[in-house]
C-alpha cells in the first residue's frame, strides 16, 4: 500500500498559513500578557489559564498537560481530527491547493542505486493522547542529570518515571508531533539477569520512519543550516545541554531510507555523531549515499578520547567541542 504523504516544505508553509492566534480566537477567549496570548487550556481540567500562543513563532504550548505545537497540531487537538483532515481544513481556509506526492524523487533515486530494499510505505502507526505523560511520574530523573542533561531539557523531551518499571520514559513523536510510541530505559542494573531489555518500546514504532528529536528541533536546525545526527536518544538531550539544539537520533545504528529522506529534505549540512565503535570505514559507507545530494560531515576520535564504547558527548563538553571542531568533511569536499 502506497500512503499519500505531504512533503515537509509544504507542512511548514500550511503551518505559517495563517495566524495560529486569529484562528484560535475563533474558539478561544485569549488574553495579551507579557508578549503572548493566554487562556484556559480545553485539553485538560485547567484552573490557571495554563495555554499560551505566540503570534510571532505561530505555534501554542500548555504549561500544564504539555500539549504544544503549531497551527496543525492545534487543529487536529481542537477539532479532534486526523492529520489528513486537519490540513484539508487548513487549506480550504487559506485557499491554496497541493498536490499530494506518492514519493520523493529522493526515494526514486535511493531504489534505483545502492538502497534497494527501501520501500514505498511507511509504518501505520496508532497515535497516543497527549496527555499520556501525565500517567508517569515527574520527578528529577538523577540518573541522567547526573550524566550532564539539566532539568530543562528532560522537561523539552517529556522525560518522566515509570515507577511500575522502574524505568525512564520518553514520548517518540513523529514531525507533526503526534506521540506514536513511549520508549522506556530501565534503571534495573542487573536487567539482563532478569531478562529485562535496557531499551524497550511500549507501543510498536514498525519501521523507523522519524528521527527523534527532529519535531522539536526543526526550527534550530533551518536557522542554523545544519543537522547533526546521533545514534541514540539521550545524545540529543545531553547536547542539547551543551547548547547544541540541532541534534536528531536514528535510534540506531543504521539508517533507513526514510530516515535518509527527511534528513534530505532539512537542505542542510549533515553532521553524524556515531559511537567509537562504528569505525571510520562503516561510517564512510552509512553516509556515502547521503553525499550525492548535500555536504557530510562527521566526527572522527582520531586521538582516541574516547573509550571503545563511549558516544562523542559522554567525556563531557570540552572534549565534544574538540571532536566537532575537527570533524571531517566526507571525500574532502
């Protein structure tokens, strides 16, 4: 089955569409204060006129059930719609007309080359409520902060506590924003003697069709030019606490093919942040395809700072600096 999808330029010009905050005054009573527009949130029991919009960035945010996001977003929450049905909603306000692509040329040339077993049709995943966070415990997660992420990113990411777990829960969202899967991290220290995985996923992810991080750090990214692309989700948090909020993870190793496409389709520099254990031919040979079409970039140990199984960030900042500084631009171009 082929599934119709809208590119990423187009989702990001039918959210700059029209003002998040005229469109919700249509429904809202919103008050100005201190350079946004406050009002009672519709999506939980709010007492404090919890739910801000920001006529600048276009997008909306609750300080108290968490939901966030742009124009979108919004509709499909307010409305209770499918993300088909939000963007036709939009686009029938605005009056302006897609076309829905069945695949990128992107996709057509990663068939036809060294990519041949990607695919046309991404997973079909069932999405989460938003509030489904609220279910799991806020608190300091030390474990974490103790390996350099502050308290304000853990926030960012929605990490929580699984107390019947004892784990460390995140929400996995799409680009839309949409929570599809909750990742867990389990804080046992002898899992494997109780044959619990360290990482498990509650709901099925199917293929991995999105990069993490990428639905909260877009922005960044566009601004800054560049993308850089960590194996696992804890990178993004930990640079993201070094001041760098441009980071993405694979959640592997490896990369898919549509994993390759959306990273494409940023039209930016790539910066890859593998593990000391992937070696420099491996992430020559990950990366290559992606070179046809932008500039690569990636972070080699070469004066061995790192343990055999350390990420690029676990020595801490100044020797993350040192390795980004140096980073090597593929083929020398």
């Amino acid at each position: 089955m082929i599934i119709l999808q809208y590119s990423i330029e187009q989702i990001s010009q039918i959210n700059s569409s029209m003002s998040i905050v005229k469109y919700a005054k249509q429904y809202l009573d919103l008050n100005y204060h201190n350079k946004e527009y406050w009002t009672v949130c519709p999506f939980h029991n709010d007492l404090n006129a919890s739910l801000s919009f920001n006529d600048e960035k276009n997008v909306y945010k609750c300080f108290g059930c968490g939901s966030k996001g742009y124009l979108i977003n919004f509709v499909m929450q307010y409305h209770k719609l499918t993300f088909p049905k939000a963007v036709e909603h939009i686009l029938q306000l605005v009056n302006i007309e897609f076309e829905e692509k069945e695949h990128s040329d992107v996709m057509e040339y990663l068939r036809k080359t060294s990519m041949k077993k990607c695919v046309q049709n991404t997973s079909s995943h069932t999405y989460l409520s938003e509030d489904i966070m609220n279910r799991y415990t806020y608190k300091p997660i030390n474990e974490w902060i103790s390996e350099g992420i502050i308290q304000p990113v853990l926030d960012k990411f929605q990490v929580r506590y699984d107390e019947k777990r004892n784990s460390i829960v995140f929400p996995i969202r799409d680009l839309e924003g949409r929570i599809f899967s909750i990742k867990s991290r389990t804080l046992y220290k002898n899992h494997s003697d109780l044959g619990i995985p360290k990482y498990i996923y509650y709901n099925s992810i199917g293929t991995n069709d999105f990069l993490f991080g990428l639905y909260e750090n877009i922005e960044n990214i566009k601004l800054k030019k560049e993308v850089i692309v960590v194996e696992a989700e804890k990178g993004v948090m930990v640079l993201e606490s070094f001041n760098f909020n441009n980071v993405v993870a694979l959640s592997t190793k490896s990369m898919t093919c549509f994993q390759i496409e959306l990273l494409l389709s940023l039209k930016c520099n790539i910066i890859f942040a593998f593990d000391k254990d992937v070696k420099e031919k491996e992430i020559v040979e990950i990366t290559k395809t992606l070179s046809v079409f932008t500039n690569i970039e990636y972070l080699y140990d070469k004066y061995n700072l790192l343990d055999i199984k350390d990420s690029p960030y676990d020595k801490g900042i100044e020797i993350w600096k040192k390795l980004y500084d140096e980073r090597i631009r593929l083929n020398g171009r």
